[in-house]
C-alpha cells in the first residue's frame, strides 16, 4: 500500500517573534506508511507523535526550515516547512531627561531616543507648536521651544511588538525651583563637596558658604542668572571621624598574646585592623577585628626575634577613622639554657690563688642573662660569691671561681643552678653536675743531707705532714753527678728511697719528692744524698815459675792499684784466712792459690766489697820451657818456612822472628832469604829463648846502577867454600864463576870489566844439603 502524508493545520510556514513559541504543525501518516522522520528542528523545537499523528511544537531559537518523510509503505511523501523569527522592537531613553521644568520661551533640552531590535521606526506623536522630533539612523532627537507644556509618547514600528515610552515639559511663568536629591550624612574629613552644581531639573548654580567636611551645615543654592529659577537649600549633615586610641606592650615573650586596649573619641566605635608578620608562624591570623586582635603569638624560628606589625581602623556611624601608623610589637625568644658544664668533676682545693672550678653555660641564642647560684657543702668559695649575673654576648658565657675545701682534710662539694631571662622573658633553670673539692696533700718533710758510700741504699725514709691516708709520694732524679743507680719512684707515704747508689770517684743525687692525693698535686721537697766511692782494687791474675823439681825461682806481685798512704788493705788467701801482716797495697806471692783483698779508705771509712770480682786473683804455678827444635823449608823453596817444636814445659808459648810480633803459631812462612832470629816465650813470664837460622836462597833480580842498592847478584846464605856457582847468558855462554861464601862480592853485571845489557841471565849452583850433593838451576833479571 502506498504512504500518504497529509498537513492537517494548514501552517506549515510561520514567522514569529523572537522568543514566541510558533503555533503547533500537525501532520497525519497513513496507508503503508508506519511512521515519519523529521528533520531540520533547532534547539526548543520537537516532533511528537500520537497514532498516526505528528505534532512539531515549541519556541526555536533561530529560522528553521525542515522536512517530514513518510517511513513504510510503498515509496516516500516528503512534506516540509519554514519558521521565520522576527526581533523584538526595542527603544532607549538615552539622555534621562524626558521630564523636564523650564521658563517659558526657553528651549528644552534635547531628548534623545535610540531604536532597534525589529524596529524601523518611532512615531512620535504630542508635540506642541515649536518642538520637532528628527530621525538620524537608528536615533530620535526630541527637540525645540514649545509654546505650552506638554506631553508625549514615542512608538516603535515594525518588528515584533510596540514599545512605548513618553514624557512632560512644564512651562514655569515665576522661575523653577532646582531640585536636589537629598545627601546622605558623609564622614567628617571627605575631601570632595557632595554638592552638585546641577540640579536634578537642569538648573546650573553655585552653593555657599563653601563646604565645611568637618561639622553639619546648611548650604544655600543660588541658581546662574537667565535660568527662570529661584534659590533653594540644602542641609549636609557630617558625622564626626572616630579617632584611634590604644594601649600596648611593644615586646612580649614568645608564646605570649598581644595586649592591645582599643578606645576613640566616638562611643561604639569598631575597629579593623591588618597585620604583617616576620618569623610567626603561618597559624597567626592577619587581618580581623577587635575580637581577634590580641592573639598569641609563636616564634616560627624559635632563636630569632620575631615582629607582628598591626595597623588598625576604627569605624562609628559608617564613617572610618583614619588608619594608624605602623605598630611593631617584637616578639622575643624564650631564653633556654642548653648546658651546664663544669670543666673537671673532681678538682684540688684552689692553692696560690688560681681559680679551679671554671663552669661553661651555652644557650640557645645570643644575649641571655645568666643568674647562677652556687650550692656548697664543705667548701668555701674564696671572696664569698656564692651567686652571679652574666649576660652573655654569644650563645655561651663562663665563669670562674677559687673554691678551698672548709676542712683541709675533708672533701667537699659545689655544683651550680643557673636561671635565664633575655629581654624580660624567663627562661628555664639548669643544674649542674656536682664538682667534688678534694683536700691536697701535705708536703714531704725535709731532713738534712745524707752521706753514704758506694754500693749502700739510700737511706731516705720520706714522710708527709699534714698525713692523709693514701697520699702518693712520686721522686724524681732531678740531679745526679758521678753516680749511677738513682732511679725515679713512687709509692704510699710514709716510703723509704731503697736506690743503691754507685759512684766510682764521688758525686751526689739530688731527689725532687712531690706529693700526690688522686688528682691534687702538692708541693715538692729536695732530698740530696752524698755517695763516697768505695775503693776500686783491681788485682790481676798472674804466675810463679818454679822448676821441675818445685823450686820458686820467679814470685808473683798483687797490686790493688792504690796507694798506701789513702787506703788501709786486709789481704786474705785461698781459704779466706787473713794474711798476718798483710796490710800494704802489694802482696809479694811465693805459693798458686787465690788471693783476695779489702781496701778501706781511712778518710770517708768506706770499703771495698768483698765480693767485688776485681779485688781477687789467681796465682797459678808455671815451669819454663827449657829447649826448641828449628826446622826450615828445603833450600831454594818458592815459600820458606821456619818450624819450631818445643818438648817442655807447661806455659802459654808465644813465638817471634826476629823480634817482631809474637804469635801463637809455631809456624813461620813466607820466611825471606839470609839469617833470622827465632824468640820463644811463655805468656806466663817464665819461658825466654832464642835461635838464629838461615834461609838459603837467590834474589830475582839486581840493579848494578852504583846506588848502593842491589849492586851486586850472589846467592844468600848459603856460605858453602867448596859450592860452585856459574852465571850464564841467554845463550850459554859462561860470564862469571862466583863464590857461594859470605864474603863473596857477587857478581856486578860485567864481563870482561864490559857492563852487560838488562835482560834475564841464568846460574848454576852446585851444593850440599844436609850431607847431600845437589844441583839448582834458575835464571834472574839485571835492571839498569
């Protein structure tokens, strides 16, 4: 089945005005048709359907034009629409004096209209002979001299709907009254006059006596001549300005409030006030009225000063005073005492007047004033201060005090409560720990020089007046000359020095004893002790010779090393008997034993120790040697040697070539060529021997130059008559026959009384060796 469509209102094309709802357009579907689709509806605009019937309704918003299409049924009916929307008119009152008072013959004062909106015009309609309405654009001028009073009315044309405004002129014969709206009561001090120059009706004059902002006043208006208008008055009433009164503490404490009084001249007056902050913290609030003015008032750093400036308002009747010059009310730190130090816990009672309690106190900030009292037991503080006042000019501050404890004897105590205030703000008290004053020690009691001998103790017992239980006594060396054995010490008094002293040629010590109770020093006496050397016999060990048949034939001397005239001497002998007689810095022995000795110098009465190593000796038994064998290397040998053996005898053997240094070997080697002499001794002193021997042999080389040095070339020690020896050259040739005697001059380097060249030349020497004929070959060097 086919759809159809059908308008059913007939007003498918509307125009309205703007803001009108448009008349309802009702269509009816039908045939195939099931339902429709519109299309095109602006904003306010809707399509409603009920059956088979569509409903398009409401207020647009702008133009619109749409379309209605069939949905079902064979094909498509499209039906459609258009709304117009017209403005509304609209006319202004643009110069506000469409009423208007003058004086007959005078010209009114232009009125002036502007249209728009839909509207393309205003009629005008009511003016009297002499007054025109004119049309420039979009506004209407009312204007002219009218002949009569009059009123108007003004009307828009075209758009949609009809404004209407109007007005009157009244035309005054006797002059026009100014008209003024009332003033209100202004505030005493307003710099500008609140009257005005104009009345509300137009009227151009001026007001005496001249304005006076400080009391109520009636003032007169005396309009500008050819107005047609008559003098009038107007009374200003002016409330008097509240003036600032207050109070306040212009430096509080941190966490203290604000203490402002507020008060004016003008009963009721409120105040504002307003408030910048330096180092308060952020809960401070800045801006309030009398009922908050007066806060507390907390330190954001708590050791810097911090400032609250106020400025405050008051208010009466409307009218406000004049606001106040900046208050600043410092808000201070709270003094805190962060410590109480005492330099030392334990001190000595104070001696030669030095302080000895010293007490370091530190704040939190600089400038705080520290009173301090001092809480005693035992002690007396010298001077009697017993409490102060510091102020310091940092953060910390000390004092001093010389404190003696009341009984010598006794210990005692002090410590210290230290208070705070800093620009009249109090602070917290701190206590310090407690210093205990300890007595100091007596001092050791001098006694007069000692003098001992070498090797004994001391002597010293040191003792100490006044005596405190477990006083310290501590020495030291302060000067030694020529002693060994002083050693510095310490111990509990009463204490004796036990150093042994040594000295070898007299001195003295001197001790520096001071005394000591736990930390307190006391003073210090000088002890000096003499030592005297003991006497120093040093015997030396030694022998008697005897023979073999035990005969003494060598006695054995001790000597002390000291003289007789100083010393006195016991002798004693190997079973440590004294020696009857003995009594001689020497003792003569004839008999080994070991021998001792005690010296005492008869001067000082010191003696020698008994035990002293040096002053005992052994003399032993020693029999000589009393023959030596000799026994040399073979003749001609490239390292000579001398032997020589000894058969007897019980010393120490020592031997010597030809004086030269003794030795222990019995070996001689390297033994040059001619005679020697051969020592042997014992160490003892008993054993004295000597043998020559002869070392045969040639020199290497002669130089014949006439200096008396090695002229002559021969064989050495040889001293054989019937030896027979040849010299030779290089080539044989026989140039000399020599003899091999000690008197032999040798050979001087010639041949023929011809002197030969330097060069090497060769010998032959036939010889006998211990009974035994031989031959030796060799060859030497002449140097010119």
């Amino acid at each position: 089945t086919n759809a159809t469509l059908t308008l059913d209102s007939a007003n498918n094309n509307q125009d309205i005005c703007s803001g009108n709802a448009i008349a309802p357009i009702q269509y009816t579907f039908g045939g195939g048709a099931t339902g429709v689709t519109v299309t095109g509806l602006p904003t306010g605009v809707t399509a409603t359907t009920s059956g088979n019937t569509v409903t398009i309704s409401g207020t647009p918003t702008s133009p619109f034009s749409y379309n209605v299409n069939t949905i079902g049924g064979c094909g498509t009916v499209t039906l459609n629409g258009t709304v117009s929307v017209s403005s509304n008119a609209t006319l202004t009152l643009d110069s506000a004096n469409n009423t208007q008072s003058i004086c007959s013959g005078n010209a009114i004062t232009p009125i002036q209209y502007t249209f728009g909106g839909g509207a393309t015009n205003v009629n005008v309609t009511g003016l009297p002979t002499g007054v025109t309405a004119t049309t420039s654009g979009n506004t209407v001028t009312i204007s002219g001299t009218p002949t009569s009073g009059f009123s108007y009315s003004i009307n828009t044309v075209g758009g949609c709907g009809t404004v209407t405004l109007g007005g009157s002129i009244t035309l005054s014969a006797s002059g026009i009254t100014p008209t003024f709206n009332a003033i209100a009561p202004i505030c005493e001090g307003t710099s500008n006059s609140p009257l005005p120059a104009t009345s509300i009706n137009g009227i151009i004059g001026t007001w005496s006596p001249n304005f006076n902002n400080t009391t109520t006043q009636t003032y007169t208006f005396t309009p500008n001549p050819g107005q047609c208008a008559s003098s009038t008055s107007l009374t200003v009433q002016i409330t008097p300005k509240p003036i600032l009164t207050y109070t306040v503490t212009n430096s509080i404490c941190d966490g203290n409030p604000l203490d402002f009084v507020l008060s004016s001249n003008v009963p009721g007056t409120t105040y504002t006030w307003s408030a910048t902050l330096s180092n308060i913290t952020g809960t401070y609030v800045t801006s309030g009225n009398e009922s908050n003015i007066n806060q507390i008032a907390t330190l954001d750093n708590s050791e810097t000063v911090g400032t609250v400036t106020v400025k405050i308002t008051p208010h009466a009747n409307g009218c406000s005073g004049d606001e106040s010059n900046p208050i600043t009310i410092f808000v201070n730190p709270n003094p805190v005492v962060d410590a109480v130090a005492v330099a030392d816990t334990s001190v000595c009672s104070a001696t030669n007047g030095a302080n000895n309690v010293h007490v370091e106190i530190s704040g939190n900030i600089s400038g705080i004033t520290y009173n301090w009292t001092a809480i005693t037991s035992g002690v007396t503080v010298v001077g009697g201060t017993t409490s102060g006042t510091i102020t310091a000019t940092s953060t910390t501050a000390s004092f001093d005090l010389q404190v003696i404890t009341s009984d010598p004897l006794v210990a005692g105590t002090i410590y210290f409560d230290v208070s705070t205030v800093r620009n009249g703000c109090p602070g917290n008290t701190l206590q310090s720990l407690v210093v205990t004053v300890n007595p100091n020690p007596g001092t050791a009691i001098p006694s007069p020089d000692k003098t001992i001998c070498s090797g004994e103790p001391t002597g010293l017992m040191i003792d100490v007046s006044p005596l405190i239980a477990g006083t310290e006594i501590e020495w030291e060396v302060l000067t030694v000359s020529n002693v060994t054995g002083a050693l510095p010490g310490s111990g509990i008094a009463p204490q004796p020095i036990s150093d042994i002293l040594t000295s070898t040629q007299g001195g003295y010590v001197i001790y520096r004893v001071r005394t000591s109770l736990g930390e307190c020093e006391g003073s210090y006496t000088d002890y000096r002790v003499n030592v005297n050397p003991a006497p120093l016999p040093i015997l030396t060990d030694g022998n008697i010779c005897i023979t073999a048949a035990g005969e003494v034939y060598q006695t054995y001397t001790l000597n002390t090393g000291l003289n007789d005239a100083d010393y006195d001497f016991e002798w004693f002998d190997t079973n440590g008997n004294t020696i009857p007689g003995a009594t001689s810095s020497t003792l003569v022995v004839d008999e080994a034993g070991t021998y001792s000795v005690i010296a005492t110098n008869w001067l000082t009465g010191c003696s020698s120790d008994p035990l002293l190593p040096t002053a005992t000796a052994t003399v032993s038994e020693t029999m000589p040697a009393t023959s030596m064998t000799v026994v040399q290397s073979e003749y001609f040998s490239d390292n000579a040697t001398i032997t020589v053996t000894i058969p007897d005898g019980t010393g120490t053997l020592m031997y010597s070539l030809d004086e030269g240094p003794l030795q222990s070997s019995n070996v001689f080697t390297g033994v040059s060529a001619g005679e020697h002499t051969v020592t042997v001794v014992d160490t003892e002193g008993c054993t004295y021997m000597t043998q020559d021997v002869t070392i045969i042999d040639y020199p290497n080389y002669f130089t014949p130059n006439g200096d008396g040095i090695n002229d002559t070339w021969n064989i050495s020690g040889l001293n054989q008559a019937d030896a027979k020896l040849y010299i030779f050259d290089r080539y044989g040739k026989l140039l000399k026959q020599l003899s091999a005697t000690d008197d032999s001059n040798g050979w001087d380097g010639t041949y023929n009384q011809e002197l030969l060249p330097s060069t090497d030349y060769w010998f032959s020497l036939d010889y006998t060796e211990n009974g035994v004929a031989k031959q030796f070959k060799a060859h030497f060097t002449m140097k010119r």
